[in-house]
C-alpha cells in the first residue's frame, strides 16, 4: 500500500537536503547562501525567464518521458542523448530539403524524427536482443559516435550551411515551423502543447491498454510475465523503440519553435538530464512535468547567480544533489511504510502490538 | 562420463559438464600468445599496406600513455564490480580525480597531485558505497547521479579556485608533471632494429621501443597494479572474501563475512583508482593541467575495456590496450593508418573464420567471412575515412567487440543486485 507519504514526501525531504549542502558549499565559499537562493528566485518573475523556463521544460519533460519508458521496463536508456541529437539532425536536413503545404510538413517532420530517434534505439536493442550486450554500454558509446555523425553531417561537403562562423543545416520552410504564443516579450513554444499531449498519451498507454501492463509486468519481473505469455525480449525492443521514438522529439520544440535548423553548436546534454528528471517525477506523467519545470528553474535562474558574485556552477550540485537525495529519499521511505505494514499486519492478526522482532517498533 | 568417473571416484559427477578434460593455457601464457598473434597481425598489414605509422615507436608511445586513464578506470571497475556493485559512476570519480589532480600538483608538485587525485577519486566512490550500499539505491541511478555531481563540483571548485589563477574558469593554470625515464641502451638498440625495416623484427621493436622508453613513474605504477589487483582479489583471502560478496552475498553472509564493509573497501578503492585515471590525464606528459571535459567519457570506455576483460585483471589490460592503441593510432596516423588497421581487422577475421571452420562452426564462419569482405570493401573502397568520424575509432571499436564477445563473458554473479543484511532467503 502506497501512501501520500511515499509520493509526495520524498522529492521534498530530497529537495531540502539538497538545499542545505549547497547552503553548506556556499557558506564555505564566503557567500550568503539566503541571497542567492533569494536572487534565484526573484530571477523568475523578471522579463523573459517564467516563459523561457516553461519552454525548456517542455523539453526536459518529452526526454524524461522517453527515459521514463524505458525505466517501466527495467531498461537503463542512456541513449536518449544520441537518439535526439540522431533524430535532430535528421530531422532538420529532411525539413529543410522538403516544401510541403503547413500543417503536412510540420507532420512529417515531426515523424521523420520519431523514427530516426527509434532506428538510433534500434542498434543497441537489437544487440541486447540477439547478442546480450548492456544497453548501458551500448547506448554510452552511441552517445558518443553521434558526435561524430553530426559533425560529419553538417559539415558542408555533405548537407551542411556556413553561415558567417557558424555551421548549420538548411533553414526549414515557414510551412514546417510550429508557431508560439507570443506573451509579454517572450514566445511560449506551440510544441508545450504537443507535449502535453505525449504526456496524456503515455499516461493512457501505460495504464488502460493491454500493452502497458504486459511492458510494466516484464519490467517487474521478466520470469512471471513469460509465465503469463509476454516476451520479455519482445517488450525489451518495442520499448526501446519507443522510447527511441521520443527521444526523437526532444529537439523538436526548439527546432520547430524557434532555431529553424540544426547547427553544430546546438545545445547538449538534453538526454542525460531526461534521466535526472525521470527519476525525480517516479516515471509518472505529472511528476516528470514537475520535475522537468523544477530543472528548468534551475538552469534558467543560475544565470542571475552571477550578479551576487556566486559562482553558477552551484546550480549544478544542486541537481546532482537532488537526484542523489531523491532516490535514497524514496529508499528510505519505503523501508519506513514497510515496516508500517508489517507493524500494521501484526496488529490486526495477534489483536496486540507486535514485538520488535516481529517488525513492531523499537 | 562414466568413464571419468571410474578414475576419480571422489569427483563430484553430477556438476561436471562431460566432456573431456583439456590441458588449461595458464593465464600468462595466452597473454603472451595474444600478444605475438597481436604483433605478427598488425606487422602483417604493415608491410601489406605499406602504412609505418601502424608499428611505429610513436604510436606505441601515444598509444601507451592514452590507455593508462582507461587501464585505471578499469581496474576501478574490477574492484567494485567484484564486490558486486556497478560503478556507472567511475566517469564522474575520474573528473574529481582530475580536479584534485590539477590543484594538488599545482601547490605541492605531482606526488601530492596524485595523492589529492586519489583522494577525491575515493570520496565519490564513498558517496556511491553509501547510496547502493546502506540505502541500496540502484546501482546505475547512483552512478548517473555521481557523474552528474562528479562534474558539477569539479566546475564549480574550478571557478573558485582555479579561475583567479588562470583567468579562465574551464581550465587551470599549467601544473608540473611526472618526470619521464627511458630504459635507454634497450630503447637505442630497439630502434637501432626499428630503422632496419625488417619484417615482423623491425616492428615488434618499434612497439616495445615505444613501451620501454619515456616511461613516468605513474605508468609503472598502473601497471603493476594490474597483477597486485590479481594477487589481492585472487590469491588472498580478503579477496576470495570480496569477490564472494559480488558472486553470492548471502552465502558469504552466512560464512561470517562482513558483506557490508568488504562492499564498502571494493568500491572505494575502484573511486580511488578512477581518481589515479584522472591524475593520469593530467600529470603525465600531453596533460599538464585541468581542463573541463577532459576526461571526454574515459570512464565509460575503461567500464567497457572491463566488460571485454571478461572482469579479469588480464583480460582488461587487454581492453585497455585495445582502445589506447585505436585512439593512439589516430592521432599519430591520422585516417590512413585507421585504414589500415581495418586491414589487419580483416587478416584477423581471416584467422578466425579458419579457426572456426576447423571447428566445424559453419554459421559463425559465414559471419565472419561476411564481416571480412563488408571491411574489405570498405579498405578498398577509400583513401581516407572522413575526418569527422575517425575520433570515434575506439568507440566503434568497443560496439563491434562486444557484439561479437558478449555471450562468452561471464560476470560476478550478483553483480548489481540487492543485498541487505538478514534478508537473504
């Protein structure tokens, strides 16, 4: 029996610990850690930085999605990183080739990049399917090919731009892009909404289809699924697949919603904080979105850190802190609602407390 | 398997696999024969191709000093994973290790470098014991949070400290290094030898001379701690006990074993080892400094060399020197001696598709014959390889070798699982 407590308490005991070592780290380093948290904070209400903070959300929130769906089948994506630099990449050279009327090649955009993402995931699936090889391993070196691979695609010989220092590739026809929502100076991503969408579909899929509960039940336990006629090597490559398939939207929002074409100098690392960010949310829907929003503040408000001379590095031990913390956050307390079970179960069979060695309270 | 069992009555017979017994190659003795293999391959498609740099005593040299990072994260990983726990986080270690490195040599010279490496190194591998050991977070969850922390304080200590030194916050002011020392009447003949241009003599010199000469005593060190570690965790009784943790921690439990702390010991000398792979990066020759993303994924790669290793300290020198000597044959011979290489894969695959059709294996001959003529084709089909591409050498490199190995390695048998005192079944 899950309780609130096991939902909502660990991410804040998790959140405050994490808060206090970076106290303790600013403390030491000679600055008030209440002004820095205070100026963070202040940041979010000044100019561009709530829209700009919900926009790289957006983003987080589709890569802790494709990490999350790899976790309910008890497979350690690493790969979300490759997969949608791979599927960017791809998807920016297919756009800006193809003239489309709006709404078909904004469409056909986004599933080229969804199948790029799932033919990047493919590899490492087919290796753990066939040859037994970790995904870990696997997904860890494609990482780091795929930075030869856009490299190798931009570059000019081959489907890439120069313009002025930068390399890029072609700029993606005004029929392709995703409009936004201008609000005050800034532009809310259109692709939030899509996102959202994604979000709801992964809910619906994991708990009303017959596909989520067989994917769920091999993740739990490969052996008592195979009982009950689910393969677990089939589950292991449709969810990579998948979560392959998402992973190729990651870059989408700012792709479609505001750079238009994919340069070498694009932003990175979009994959690594999915898993943070999944592990915070616990894979579900709602808490990825809290999650990602809470990565987002941080990334988004460091830069104001810089005006109280704070090093904004600091942001950065923050997470690791809170993805640290959170985990054994949730460890904890569910070693303390077992223990309540159990304490619970042995009241209502022996009608008395139970003793300690029953697993009653010391 | 009755008739083994009329000779040795006292034989267990119902666990032994009935074949046959062969006469095992000891452990060294097939490290040997790999290497002449190695020597006698890479010699070949030296004086096929006509590419020097394959052989010569600069890409031994380059190759040499580039494996050492990996060698060391890899024995890190030994030591943890033999103690049943998966270190992700050997990256992460590693980016302290340079920090600690860098700051270390820059107050107090290179042996305190090495020493602070050290230690930093073994902190994280602390904070990774005390998340999967006591509170038994996943092993891989732990060590993706390790990186992360791993490289946030190495930034964040690196703007503190090092920035009003050097002015720039990615990158500290330059340290001293490790002294180099040549053994140099053997280094003079070997390339004495090297400059004859003789086949298979000329460049086996050339290979040893690059591991003889310019040799710092940190290399020496990681070496020898390949066959302590064997020593330590295979013929003591400290390690039998801790590789019982990683094979079965409740029936080590149940003999007295203190799983908890041997855990504990295991994995903070793989962070102290991954933070000796980091000094390695920047105290010895071609380092000379912390400089952010330095370590550019080693630790991964070093996890890698261990998986290929078979989790044996012979068998990750092994992988170690495999990657060196691709990342180091890149920088010395640039695409063509890439090439090049690809034509001694496919000499090599040549042996193997004889080996396996002696064996009567036709499907594994089929695929290795098919192997051999898809990088034939390409050999033959390019000059050079895009340019773009040849840094990941090493990376591909590791895909191929563990699709190709992976069902033949066997890991610590409870590597990664659970484990809490009194609750074994």
């Amino acid at each position: 029996m899950t309780s609130w407590r096991t939902k909502v308490l660990p991410p804040l005991l998790a959140i405050i610990f994490s808060l206090l070592i970076c106290s303790i780290a600013l403390l030491i380093s000679g600055s008030d850690p209440l002004q820095a948290f205070a100026t963070m904070v202040e940041q979010l209400f000044r100019g561009t930085t709530a829209i700009d903070t919900v926009n790289l959300g957006c983003v987080y929130y589709l890569s802790g999605l494709a990490v999350a769906i790899g976790f309910q089948m008890n497979l350690f994506n690493i790969g979300v990183e490759g997969q949608y630099r791979f599927a960017a990449v791809i998807a920016a050279i297919a756009g800006g080739a193809m003239h489309l009327p709006p709404v078909i090649h904004t469409f056909v955009i986004i599933l080229v990049a969804a199948l790029a993402g799932a033919a990047y995931a493919a590899l490492p699936a087919i290796l753990k399917v066939t040859r037994g090889v970790s995904e870990v391993i696997s997904t860890i070196m494609l990482n780091s090919i795929v930075g030869g691979i856009v490299a190798f695609l931009i570059n000019p010989s081959q489907f890439g731009v120069l313009t002025g220092n930068n390399l890029r590739t072609e700029e993606i026809d005004k029929s392709g892009q995703v409009p936004g929502i201008p609000i005050g100076g800034a532009t809310l991503f259109g692709f939030v909404f899509i996102a959202a969408v994604i979000g709801l579909a992964y809910w619906f899929m994991l708990n009303r289809t017959r596909f989520g509960f067989e994917l769920k039940a091999s993740g739990e336990s490969a052996t008592a699924a195979a009982a009950g006629g689910v393969s677990a090597k089939k589950m292991t490559l449709v969810a990579m697949l998948l979560s392959g398939g998402v992973a190729g939207l990651i870059a989408m929002p700012e792709l479609l919603g505001r750079d238009f074409s994919y340069a070498i100098t694009s932003t990175q690392n979009y994959g690594f904080t999915g898993i943070a960010v999944a592990l915070l949310g616990r894979n579900h829907p709602g808490g990825i979105a809290l999650g990602a929003l809470l990565w987002a503040f941080l990334d988004k408000s460091a830069v104001s850190l810089e005006q109280v001379d704070v090093p904004k590095e600091i942001a950065v031990i923050m997470q690791g802190a809170i993805v640290l913390s959170v985990v054994v956050a949730y460890e904890v307390v569910k070693r303390a609602d077992l223990a309540a079970a159990q304490r619970r179960v042995g009241r209502a069979v022996t009608g008395k407390p139970a003793s300690v060695a029953e697993g009653g309270a010391v | 398997m009755s008739t083994v069992t009329d000779e040795n009555p006292s034989a267990t017979p119902l666990t032994v696999p009935a074949q046959p017994r062969r006469r095992r190659v000891p452990g060294w003795a097939r490290g040997i024969l790999w290497a002449v293999g190695v020597i006698a391959i890479l010699s070949t498609a030296s004086y096929l191709t006509g590419v020097n740099t394959l052989t010569s005593t600069n890409t031994a040299q380059t190759a040499f000093r580039l494996a050492l990072p990996i060698l060391l994260a890899a024995l890190g990983g030994l030591w943890a994973e033999r103690a049943g726990v998966i270190n992700i986080g050997l990256e992460g270690m590693m980016i302290l290790g340079t920090w600690g490195a860098a700051w270390g040599a820059y107050y107090g010279g290179v042996w305190a470098g090495l020493g602070a490496a050290i230690l930093l190194g073994a902190l994280g591998g602390l904070l990774h014991a005390i998340a999967t050991v006591t509170f038994n977070v996943n092993h891989i969850v732990s060590g993706v949070a390790i990186n992360l922390l791993g490289l946030g304080v190495a930034r964040y200590l690196a703007t503190l400290i090092f920035e009003p030194l050097s002015g720039n916050p990615r990158q500290s002011p330059p340290v001293p290094t490790f002294d180099t020392y040549s053994a140099s009447f053997l280094s003079d003949w070997l390339s004495d030898l090297e400059a004859q241009q003789r086949v298979g003599i000329s460049d086996a010199a050339g290979l040893i001379n690059g591991l003889v000469s310019k040799v710092s005593p940190l290399a020496m060190i990681a070496i020898l701690l390949v066959p302590l570690s064997y020593y330590i965790l295979w013929r003591t009784r400290f390690g039998l006990r801790l590789r019982s943790c990683g094979e079965n921690p409740v029936a080590a439990e149940s003999l007295g074993v203190n799983v908890y702390a041997y855990k504990y010991i295991g994995v903070i000398c793989s962070g102290g080892l991954a933070g000796m792979g980091g000094a390695a990066l920047v105290l010895l020759a071609g380092g000379g400094g912390y400089l952010e993303n330095q370590t550019n994924g080693r630790g991964y790669i070093g996890l890698a060399a261990m998986i290929f290793g078979n989790w044996r300290p012979g068998g990750l020198l092994g992988g170690a020197a495999l990657f060196g000597y691709a990342d180091g044959l890149r920088l010395a011979g640039g695409g063509t001696a890439v090439l090049a290489l690809l034509y001694g894969a496919v000499l090599l695959l040549a042996v193997i598709v004889v080996v396996q059709l002696i064996r009567r294996r036709w499907v594994a001959a089929a695929f290795g014959v098919v192997g051999a003529g898809v990088l034939y084709w390409i050999y033959w089909a390019n000059d050079d390889l895009p340019s773009d591409l040849i840094p990941y050498t090493a990376h591909f490199v590791t895909l191929i070798v563990l699709a190709v190995a992976s069902q033949r390695l066997r890991p610590p048998k409870a590597d990664g699982a659970r484990y809490r005192r009194g609750e074994g079944d």
